[in-house]
C-alpha cells in the first residue's frame, strides 16, 4: 500500500512564490500610491492652516508676513507670533529631509524658510546683504520648513531679470530700488490673469518623490490647487 503524500513538492512551492510575487507586484503600487494620496491629504490640512494663520495675520497687522516662521510661537521678542503654535504644521510628511532642507527647489533656495546657514548648506546659494538682512527677520525658533514661501522678504531676481523697468518701479512698493517676491507676487495677481490666484506657499515635495502635483497654497482667497511645477503656464 502506498503512503499518503505529505507537503508540497520544489515546483509547487516554487509556483506559490511565483503567484505570491505576481500578486504582490501588483498590490504593493496600489498600496504605496493610496499611503501618498493620504499624505497629500494631510498636506493639504498643512496648507490650509497656514492659509488660516497668514490671514489672522494680516487682520492684526494689516499686511502679510514676509516669513512663514513668523506665524510660530519664538522666545526671541518681535521675531514671531503664536498662530501656528511651534510650526509643526509647516513639515511636509512626504518631505524625507523632515523641513531641514527647505523646499527642495534648487532654482529659488531664498524662499527656503530655514535658518540661512541650512540653505547655504543644501543649495549653491551665495546670498547678498539685503537677502542676509531679511534672513535675520525670520524667526530664529523655526529651524525646519518643508514650503516654498512665495512672499519671503529676499530679493525677488527672477521677476528683476525678466520684466521691464516699468514693471519693475511698479512692483517696487517701498521704492527701495529691489523687488522682493512678496511685492512680485502682489503685482503679479494684479497684472498676471488667473483672477489674481497666485501660489503664497508651496509643497513641491509630492512632485520630487511621488511624480505627483505640487500643491499650491493660493494668495488671497487661501484655496489649495495643483500645478506642474511652473504654475503659471499649467492649465488647472
């Protein structure tokens, strides 16, 4: 009499692990995918306070912060208001450098709202003494920040070197002679189209790790919306 067969055989072990692979290859991308959609969620919940902060803010003061660090709580007196608490929020989950590298951008390393020394550090980026002047307003207590600020008081280079003098002395708001980007972004939602929405904050993180959209956190009415990352020429 024969005895019963106990186990498997190599080849149907060998079929399983095959089967096991093939299901898990197409499962793993649906799962990493939804894990980046939730991120993207919590981002948005980000973007949305800052939103929230940036207009408490300008009620208060009526004008807009020239650094998003400013919106935290700072034990240094002037640099920093309690809106956003310790600024956790200004940490993007998707971000793997947790805010220690700024936004990511390497073409525009002066709206990185980290200390000056971090954005040295991470970007070719040698900065000149109006720039070294608006870094020393920031608020000394935030040290991470995973958002492009679009409103930072450094000087604004791309709008100088590509509008006219005419634009230039029309964006100049103090007329100091230098065109910050919060005073290029306030003109360009006045003179750009799009009803005047205009990213104040970005997240260009979910673009660099995922292949995503970068959200974008509008000025004025403070909606998220998506973009490539030249906004501008991105229908949305």
């Amino acid at each position: 009499m024969k005895s019963k067969r106990s186990g498997f055989t190599l080849v149907e072990l060998l079929v399983v692990i095959a089967i096991i692979s093939m299901l898990a290859g197409q499962i793993l991308p649906s799962l990493s995918t939804a894990r980046e959609k939730g991120r993207q969620a919590n981002c948005m919940n980000n973007l949305h306070q800052i939103g929230l902060a940036i207009e408490m803010y300008y009620q208060d003061y009526d004008d807009y912060p020239t650094w998003l660090s400013l919106l935290c709580k700072s034990e240094t007196h002037g640099l920093g208001w309690n809106y956003l608490g310790k600024g956790d929020v200004l940490i993007c989950i998707t971000d793997i450098n947790r805010g220690n590298k700024g936004h990511g951008n390497s073409s525009f390393p002066e709206t990185c709202d980290i200390p000056l020394t971090k954005v040295q550090n991470s970007y070719s980026y040698s900065p000149d003494d109006f720039d070294t002047n608006a870094y020393n307003n920031r608020n000394p207590d935030v040290k991470v920040c995973s958002y492009s600020y679009e409103f930072a008081g450094t000087r604004c280079k791309w709008f100088e070197s590509s509008h006219p003098p005419s634009d230039i002395q029309q964006a100049d708001i103090n007329g100091d002679g230098v065109v910050t980007w919060k005073e290029a972004k306030i003109w360009e939602s006045m003179h750009g189209g799009r009803g005047g929405q205009v990213p104040i904050a970005r997240c260009y993180w979910h673009k660099y790790n995922h292949h995503q959209k970068v959200l974008n956190l509008a000025f004025r009415d403070y909606n998220v919306f998506t973009s490539d990352e030249d906004w501008a020429s991105t229908s949305y």
